[in-house]
C-alpha cells in the first residue's frame, strides 16, 4: 500500500481541477476507499481520503453519464457514501473525520441536484444524466438530498463540538448559495438557531459570541442575495436578536476584563515585578539577595487575556524612549553574538567543577555569550537547498575554510601559551576564559589540517570511488524499509525523497561532472565503470519511480546545466549523454508501465515527462509507441502526456499536436477514439490550436472522394496466376497522407486482419461483408474526427455535404451510417443543423433524408417544434417539390386537412418495393385505432387538445379509392393491401362503414368491388351484408350499366355464392339471363335456390334449357 502521506495532497491537487479526465478519478477510488476504510490508518489520512472522494465525485458522476455501460465506478462510491454519512452523526468519531464527512457531505448535495438559474461550466451535477440512464436513478438522489439536508440542520441543534457547529452553519451558507432551492429550508432553520445547546459544550462566553457573529453573517448574506424568500421577516428578527446577544456578550466580557485588572492590580506579584524592573536597572550586585521578601504568583493558572492586559499595560507604563533604548540595546547584543559565532566559532565551555566564584566586569561579556552559543548539532542533510545556493554556499565555505587557515602561526602560539599556563595555574580565575580561547584555536588548526593536501586519484580511481559512493548511497536504504508493514517513522525518513536533499545533488553532481571530468578517450574498463555507476542509481530511481522521479528530474537537469556550461567552451559538447539517459529512463518505466508493476503510477511518469528541461524527438516517438498499444493499460499514459504538452510545452507543441492529429485518423478503433477525444477539447475554445485541428479534419475528410477510385480498386482483387493477392491499397493514399505509421491496418465490424492475412494467402476475393467492413472502417477512419468537430462547430456540416455528393454510391451508405452518432449528438434543436440541412440539394438529398430521420429517430420520438417548423418552411419555400419522405416524420403534428393532402404523394412510394414497411408505418401513425365494437364510453376526456384529430380508417380507404387515379392502379392496390393486413385497425365493422359509405358516391371507383371481394374473402361475416345491403344498393344504381363495376360485381356473387342468390334474383330477368348464360357455374345452384323459393315463379323460365335433374348445386360458402 502506498505511503498515504505522499499520495493524498497531488491527488487531492488534481482532483480539485475540472478539467481532469474523469478516468483517473475512477482508477484512484480503490485505493482512497481502502484508505479510509482501514481503521489502523492515521485519521488524518482518513480524513484526507474523504475530501479527495468528495473532490472526486463530480468526476465519477461525468465518467457515468458519458459511460453507460460501466457502473463499477458509479456503485463504488455509492457504496462508500453512506459509511462517511454515519460519520456526520458520530458524535465519538475523530473531529476530522465529522469534519470532512460534512464537507462531503455539503458537495455531494450539490453534485445530486440541479441548479437554477445560469451556472459554471464547471458545476457538475445530475443535469448531465439522461431520463433512461440505466443505473442512475436521479429521484433517488434528490429524496437522499432532503435527508442529509435534514441530518446538516439536526446537528446544530443538537449538542456538539464548537467545531461542528461552526463548520456545518459555514457550509449550510455556501449549500444555500450554489443551491437556492435548499435555502427556504436552511434560511428559517438558522434564523431559529439559539445557543442553548451550546452552554454545556463550551466554557468561555467568548466563544458563543463567535458563533453568534458567524451566524448573523452568514444570515446577513443570505437577506442580501434574495435567498430567504417568505421566511425574510422571521430571518430580519433573528438577525436583530442575534445582534443583541453580541452586545450583551460584548459587555459581559468587558466587564470581566475590568475585574480581572483590578485583581491582578491588588496582588503584591505586580508591585514585586515593578520593583524587579527597577532593581534590574541598577546592575546593583545584590538584587536578589533578599529573596524572603518576594512573593511568587503562577502565572499559568490566569487567563490568557488577563496575562495579556496585564503586559500591555505594564508597557503602557514605560516611556517611549527607554522602550527604544531597550530595542536598540538588544539589536546590538544580537549582532554581536552572530558575528561572534560566525567568525571566532567559539564552542560552550564545559563548566569545571568547584565553588561559584564571581565574575569579574571585564569577563562578564565573555562569558555571556559562551553561554548564548547553542550547542544542539544540525545535520547538513536535512537542510533544504536549492542549486543555486548551493554554488554560492560551497564559495563562501571555500573563503571561510581560507580564513580560517591563514593565521597558523597564531592558533599555534596560542595552543602553546595555553599549555604553559594550564601547567602552572590550572585553579586561577582565568580558567573558564583559557578553556574558551584553547576551543577557539583547536577548531582553527582542525580546520586547517582537513582542508590540506588533498590525495590525487587517476581516472580509474576516480570512476571507483565515485561508484562506490553512488552504492553506498543507494543501498543505505533497508530493505525493510520498503515494505508495506515497516514502522511509519523509518519510511518517513527513508523513502521521502524529494530531489533536492543535499546527497542527491552530490550524486548527481559525481555522476555528470565528475564523471565528465574523466575526459572523452577512456578505455573499456573504464566505460563499463561509467555504465555501472549510473545504472546503479537508475535501478535505484525505478525500484519506487513514485517517490524517486524527483531524482531522476534533477539528474536530467544537471546533464542539461552541464551542457550549457560546455557548448561555450568546447566546440564538441551535445547532448548525446542527456538523451541517452532520458532513453533510458523512460524505457525502463514504459516496461514497468506495460507490466503494471506497483512501483509506479501514470501520475508519476506524466509528471516526470512534464518537468523534464528538454524534451527530444526521440522521447516524443516514444510516447507516440504508447498510445498506438491500445490493448494495454499504458495507453491513456501517452494521450494524457501529448495533451499536456501541447497545452503547456510550447517548443514540443507543434510535434506533439501532430501526433495527436496523426493517431486521429489511425485504424485502430480504440486507439483513434481516444485521440479525437484528446483534441476535439481544444474546439472552439483555444484560438490558436482550432485552425490547425479544423484543417487536418478536413484534409482528411476530403481524402475520402479524392482517392476513392483507388481504395475501391485495391477491393476488387482478383487471384494472380501464383495463388497471391494483390496489395488491399488501403493505406496507399496518393494526395494526402495521413499516418507515417506503418503497422497494418486493423479493420473494424468483422474484417479483421487475421482475416485479411488469411485471404491474401488464399488468394480468394473479398466476400460482400468483408468488403462492406472495409469500407465502414475507412469511412470512419477519416471521417470520425469531423463528425466529432461538428458537435462544437456546426459549419463544418457544409463540407460534410459538399463531400457526400462526390463520394460514390457504394460509400455513400457507409458515410450515412456513420454519421448518426453525430446528428444524434445535435439534436432536432440545432438552429445551425437546421439552416444548414436547408441548403441541400438534389445530390445531396438522400443525406438531408439520413439526418431527418435519426432526429427522429426513425419514427420512435416526437419530432421537435423546431423540427415541424423546418419542413413547412422548406415545403413552402420549395413549394410542396420535396420528397414526401421529408413529410412522414412530422405526419403526427399535422391538421388532418394536412394529412390528407400529403398521402397520395406518400402512398405513391410504393413504386419501390423497399417503402412497403415505411407505408405501413404511416398507416399506423395516422390512422386512429377505433373503439371496441359496440361499446361506448361516456367518460372519455380528451387531455390532449391541442394534438391534431387523426383519420379514421375508413377514412383512409375512401382516399385511397377516391385517388387511384392520381395516385396510381398498383400503388393503390399495394396500400390496400397493407390496409388489411393491420387486421387490429381495419376490422370487419371498419370495412363495412367503408363499403357503405362508398356505395353511395356518385362515380364509383375502379377498384371497389375489388376491394368487397379482398374484404369478403378476409371476413366471412361480411358475407350477409355484402349479399342483402350492398348488393341490393348496387342494383338499385343499376351497377349493371357499369362494365367494370359489373364485372366484379359477378365476381363477387360467384364467391360469396350461394348467399348472393337472393341479391341476383332483384336483377331484370334479360340481365339474369344474360348473368346465367355467361356464367354457367352460377346454373344450378341458382335453379335449386329459386325451386325451393318460388316453385311456381317465372323466373324458371330461364331455366328451361337446363333438366331439372341435373341441377346441382354448387358448394356452399361457408
């Protein structure tokens, strides 16, 4: 488990910021749960973990409104929210925890409602999420805002720390302001708030008057901003009381300072200070030789603010210029110690044993500052110190150590001197000041001795000792040290490295100067020294990257400095050994990367890559390698590092930023998404990056006409005489080119590239779906980035025309499909979508005709108000020449006047056999379902009155027979057909309205008895009234005067034989005749029907020529 103490603060840094990607707050939340969840752990780290959870739910809940399909995240932290609302109520929890579970608790009612009003771009919250979200139920998260609302209102109230109740009022009053909805519940609950439950949890009065004095501002913030609403007079009250509360407080305490300066005036103690001052300033030998007369005081035991008055007012006392004297004196005596310690060095004497003596004037001095010197030691390693002070730190050593050395001869005389006396008079009074004077001069020679006659190494000793040194410092590090269950304070002190300790800049210092120093013409053994010494300290930096790159930072930039110090003087310096050691470096990490090793974080290695002083060509190509290696984990690792680059490094933005462009249009799937998502960012909003994006997007959506005869040329493969196939082509772009990459392409939806290695080995042509995959992927491939530029900048839709017309028909359906994603994302609401789908034209249609119907989503969502508005404009400016297809979206919204205009224009689609499903779509969307038959309901209320009135379905076979002309004899029979087959819509009573009502009409249509005939043969209940009521009104209109008429009307008695019999016999007996000649089969079953009815009537006489025994009837219809 990683070091808590080093994690937290750079996780809760880039968590606080609202551009991260979400993705890596939803890496971080496993280790910020099992921190917070480990008891063992250091509440402060705990407390730390909750605030980066709290920083990091806006993050989750973006991740989980984009990522449907990934609720891992999203329940995670659902599940780890109610144990940090317990701890709002815990009233023996750790205080900072309570703490930052209400903060938590203050951001996630934010994060879970929505705003009113206009807002930040960077206030997330549950607006994001869509009605049908699958695993986001955004009610649920209201409901729980009221409760933990309730719980933030319950705790001031109730008895709690001064820390509580202060924390939770300040965040009730920034609640209320991000969130005016909650504050007619926070307003009146803190215009209630008495201090009443506070009495028992504090002992100073003072403290109430500040929470009295928080609370009448975060009140008078409230009334200020509009946000109290009705509850402003109850709010206006509290607020006067309150400030009654403070000025009674505000007197009571003055009073209390006022007796506390009477007591402290009636005690002896402050005459025996005032006669202390006046005796110190007599320097009288004898101040405190009557110390039986002194009266003692513990000034502990008084109140700090009755301490402090009592100073203050004894200074009040002193004159101002006896105070400036006292300054000044003590300015002077400070002087002199510091000089005295940097110059003369001297070391506190150790005290000798034996009686007191006292001093004499001249000694006094002396001794004073011996005693001042502080003797604790400081260990040079723990002193923080920058590179430049480093240079001019080890100087000034250098003149000190100079200074230090030159007077020899009077350190040595003074070493003797001291010696003979310390013979003779070892008890004299002089002895304490000898001691000092015999320090003074042996640090002096000890000094000198160090700094003498330094050993001359060669070069291969040099290069030994230098590695040696780099071992031993990296191994001092135990092993033990480095585990998860070693002791907090060794791995403090051990693994905290920041790189610039004072023995990293030696390392680094050895390993670049000194080994440089060694000079260019070194021989193998000394080669291979040099290559030991720095892998040594670059396994050192890999075995925790983590906690290590801070070193790795500075050795780079100590390479670089040396550079700079070189090119000046040698005409061969280069920066061959900085690149070297970046290479180096950044393979080795990339390796613990690839193998998600534990050693190092993608945290880490961005913020290596981002504070390197130069970065390389060579280390670009680098991260280049990992974003093409979209099946691993390292891959976000490189996109986030080109995206930083480009924002923030400008000499590398150029280089980074085609990259970026370059795997934009990459075949990979996975690999491209990720790299349109990088800088589709930067449109509109970054001047300078959007022209250089919008003009890569186009080249390359522009490539897919310029050179598609080739792409479709490279399909058509066909076998060679030695079994091969012929390059596929696809990457062989004449006028653009667009990766420098050359792996082979990887073909999305089914056309792998184990599949295409396979055939082109087999030497067999691509099959149909193996084609298709290929051209959807090199239609995504170049036009994915556009389509995704479109959602920030609409006028790109122009192009996206303009470059459909010129593609051809076989990428023309490919082009559509893709581009759904995209429409999608505008929406029927886009005025500028809207504008721009006007200007289409004949070419470009069937695109228009695409985006029309997934803004509606083929049928299956109420067009827009926009969106009606749009086609009866461009009807009107087009004056009704568009294709009806453009109607049938908004067929819903429209008059019935106005549908019934339009279907013979629909209806006539059916000359393509491919528009049946579509009519029978319209049918059902215009058509009203008729009630169920012979039940009427009274109680029906019509909610919707504004919705347009729907045709009835015998309505709809009345237009359709009545404009059989205009709308064509095999279209009208094909949508009479589909009127049938919607057996829920067009019953039998329905069809019988219809036949009725059609029988009545002046001229009747072609395809009438056809349409008795079809409705017959469906419904055999129809039989009886089709026999008696229909047939009786078409001989009453004497139908057989209508040839066409007539002959479906014999066509239809012969069908419905023998119930059309009765009918038959109502006709004229020449017409009966003539009806019985021509269709014998009708002969005898008509004889029976009549012998059995009327056997004496005259219409047997027809009949005469055929012999009663061989009439026999015909099958009866059932």
């Amino acid at each position: 488990m990683v070091d808590p103490a080093e994690l937290l603060p750079p996780l809760k840094q880039a968590l606080d910021n609202s551009g991260l990607d979400p993705i890596i707050a939803v890496q971080s939340l496993d280790v910020l749960i099992t921190i917070f969840r480990d008891e063992s752990v250091d509440p402060l780290h705990r407390q730390h973990a909750i605030l980066c959870l709290a920083s990091a739910y806006h993050h989750i809940l973006k991740f989980s409104a984009v990522n449907q399909g990934q609720p891992q995240g999203w329940n995670k932290l659902q599940s780890v929210k109610s144990a940090i609302f317990a701890l709002v109520e815990q009233k023996h929890a750790p205080l900072s925890l309570r703490l930052s579970a209400i903060k938590f608790a203050q951001r996630s009612i934010v994060v879970q409602s929505r705003p009113q009003g206009r807002t930040s771009s960077r206030d997330v919250n549950v607006s994001l999420i869509a009605g049908n979200h699958p695993f986001i139920d955004t009610r649920a998260l209201e409901s729980e805002n009221t409760r933990t609302l309730h719980s933030l209102l319950t705790l001031i109230f109730t008895p709690q720390k001064l820390s509580i109740v202060t924390a939770t009022i300040n965040i009730l009053g920034v609640l209320a302001r991000q969130r005016p909805q909650y504050a007619a519940a926070i307003a009146p609950a803190l215009a209630t708030w008495t201090p009443a439950p506070l009495q028992t949890m504090v002992t100073n009065p003072s403290q109430l008057k500040s929470v009295d004095k928080l609370l009448y501002g975060v009140l008078k913030h409230l009334v200020k901003l509009g946000l109290t609403g009705n509850s402003t007079p109850t709010v206006m009250e509290s607020l006067s009381k309150q400030a009654q509360r403070i000025e009674q407080l505000t007197r009571d305490e003055q009073s209390r300072k006022k007796a506390m300066k009477r007591a402290m005036a009636e005690t002896p103690s402050l005459k025996s200070l005032d006669l202390k001052r006046q005796r110190t300033n007599d320097h009288l030998p004898s101040v405190f030789a009557d110390s039986s007369s002194r009266m003692d005081i513990d000034v502990t035991k008084l109140p700090l603010e009755s301490v402090i008055d009592g100073l203050i007012e004894s200074l009040e006392k002193v004159s101002k210029q006896s105070l400036e004297n006292a300054i000044n004196k003590s300015r002077e005596r400070i002087k002199t110690e510091e000089s005295s310690q940097s110059t003369t060095h001297v070391l506190p004497s150790r005290p000798q044993p034996g009686p007191s003596r006292q001093l004499e004037p001249q000694s006094q001095p002396f001794a004073q500052d011996g005693m001042d010197v502080d003797e604790k030691p400081i260990d040079p390693l723990k002193v923080d110190i920058d590179d430049d002070e480093l240079e001019d730190d080890v100087e000034g050593i250098n003149r000190n150590l100079n200074d230090t050395v030159a007077p020899f001869g009077e350190a040595q005389q003074a070493i003797q001197s001291q010696s003979q006396n310390q013979n003779h008079s070892e008890n004299e009074q002089g002895a304490t000041r000898m001691q000092g004077v015999k320090s003074k001069a042996q640090s002096l020679l000890s000094a000198m001795q160090k700094v003498q006659h330094p050993t001359n190494l060669d070069k291969r000793d040099r290069l030994l000792v230098i590695r040696n040194a780099i071992g031993r410092i990296c191994k001092s590090i135990p092993h033990s040290a480095l585990t998860e269950t070693a002791d907090e304070d060794i791995r403090k002190s051990t693994l905290k490295f920041q790189g610039r300790d004072l023995w990293s800049v030696v390392l680094v210092r050895l390993l670049t100067r000194g080994l440089s120093y060694v000079g260019n013409h070194i021989q193998d053994e000394q080669l291979q020294l040099e290559k030991r010494a720095r892998e040594t300290l670059i396994d050192f930096i890999s075995m925790d990257f983590d906690r290590r790159y801070n070193i790795a930072i500075l050795w780079l930039n100590e390479e670089w400095f040396n550079y700079t110090l070189l090119k000046d003087t040698e005409e061969n310096a280069s920066l061959d050994g900085y690149n070297e050691l970046l290479s180096h470096i950044i393979d080795r990490q990339i390796t613990q990367l690839s193998n998600n090793n534990s050693n190092i974080t993608s945290a880490a290695f961005v913020k290596f890559v981002m504070d390197l002083p130069i970065i390389s060509q060579d280390s670009l190509n680098k991260v280049h390698k990992i974003c093409l290696d979209s099946e691993s984990l390292k891959a976000p690792v490189g996109f986030i590092i080109l995206r930083e680059l480009v924002a923030m490094r400008l000499p590398v933005r150029q280089a980074s930023l085609e990259i970026l462009l370059t795997l934009a249009v990459h075949p990979d799937l996975k690999t491209r998404r990720a790299a349109v998502n990088s800088v589709r960012k930067w449109v509109p909003d970054n001047e300078k990056l959007t022209p250089i994006v919008l003009d890569h997007a186009l080249k390359s959506l522009h490539s897919l006409y310029q050179d598609q005869q080739t792409f479709l040329s490279s399909l058509d493969v066909k076998k060679e005489e030695d079994g091969t196939r012929t390059d596929f082509g696809i990457n062989q772009e004449a006028d653009v080119k667009l990766d420098n990459d050359d792996q082979p392409m990887k073909q999305d939806g089914g056309a792998s590239e184990n599949s295409q290695k396979e055939s082109h080995e087999e030497g067999v042509t691509l099959s149909p779906k193996e084609r298709a995959a290929a051209i959807d992927t090199r239609i995504l491939e170049r036009s994915e980035l556009v389509f995704s530029l479109c959602l920030r900048q609409t006028e790109i839709l122009k192009d996206i025309f303009i470059v459909y017309t010129r593609l051809s028909p076989e990428l023309k359906d490919s082009f559509e499909k893709a581009l759904t994603p995209m429409i999608r994302g505008l929406g029927s609401s886009n005025q500028n979508l809207l504008v721009i789908l006007k200007t289409f034209d004949q070419d470009s249609e069937p695109l228009a005709l695409r985006i029309l119907n997934v803004l509606t989503d083929f049928g299956k969502e109420k067009p827009s108000a926009e969106l009606v508005k749009f086609i009866r404009e461009l009807s009107a400016e087009r004056e009704g020449k568009i294709d009806p297809r453009f109607v049938i979206p908004i067929l819903q919204e429209l008059s019935k006047d106005e549908i019934i205009a339009e279907l013979p224009r629909i209806v006539k689609l059916l000359k393509s056999e491919e528009n049946k499903q579509l009519i029978r779509t319209v049918f059902s969307s215009v058509v009203e379902p008729p009630q169920s038959f012979g039940s009427v309901n009274t109680n029906v209320v019509r909610v919707d009155k504004d919705k347009p009135d729907k045709i009835t379905p015998a309505e709809l076979l009345t237009i359709l027979h009545e404009r059989e002309t205009e709308i064509g004899l095999k279209e009208t029979i094909i949508a009479i057909a589909i009127c049938f087959s919607l057996t829920d819509i067009f019953r039998s009573d329905v069809l019988a309205i219809f036949m009725q009502s059609m029988s009545e009409v002046k001229v009747l249509p072609k395809l009438f008895m056809r349409t008795v005939i079809q409705a017959v043969t469906t419904y055999k209940t129809l039989v009886p009234f089709v026999s008696t009521n229909l047939f009786s009104r078409l001989i009453t209109r004497k139908i057989w005067l209508m040839p066409v008429m007539w002959e479906g009307f014999v066509r239809c008695a012969k069908v419905i034989a023998p119930a059309s019999f009765g009918a038959l016999l109502q006709l004229p007996q020449d017409t009966l005749k003539d009806l019985v000649k021509k269709q014998p089969t009708l002969r005898p079953g008509l004889y029976d029907f009549v012998l059995r009815k009327a056997p004496k009537s005259q219409i047997l006489r027809i009949f005469d020529d055929i012999p009663a025994g061989q009439a026999t009837p015909p099958p009866s219809a059932s």
